[in-house]
C-alpha cells in the first residue's frame, strides 16, 4: 500500500513528488516510484513517469522532477 504526499518544491522548472510505503505485501519491491500525465488515471505505458529501483520496504521516498506542469481547473461536478 502506498501513500501519496502533497506535491512540494513547485516551481516553474518542476516539483517534489512524495510518497510511502505503508505496507510492502508479502512480496519484496524491487521498483517504485510515480507516473503523472495530464489524463485521469495515468498509466505506466502513456504517461510520464519517475522509477526508482533500489530496494525498500516501508517509509517516505521522494523524487524531483524537472518538467513543465500545467495547473488544472477545478470542474464542479454535479
């Protein structure tokens, strides 16, 4: 299971993605790490991603990303 922390560090040049490992499974991760993308639900395949590939197995990891981001509406759904 992984948590997703708040976005920090924006900046025109990027941001600091954060997140934890609450719980590792069963199994032992080997790769980690974040996708984005202007699109609900991004996947690995189609979207902008950040691997991390060193072993852990619970608590915060973060990355820095340098990519333009873009500010999204907020759309009130009724």
């Amino acid at each position: 299971r992984v948590k997703t922390i708040e976005v920090s560090g924006i900046s025109e040049s990027g941001a600091t993605l954060n997140a934890e490992i609450i719980y590792p499974g069963n199994g032992r991760i080997i790769e980690f790490g974040f996708v984005w993308g202007e699109n609900v639900n991004p996947t690995i395949e189609s979207s902008e991603k950040k691997i991390i590939d060193h072993e852990i197995t619970t608590g915060g990891f973060t990355t820095e990303i340098s990519t333009t981001l873009k500010e999204l509406e907020k759309t009130l759904v009724m």
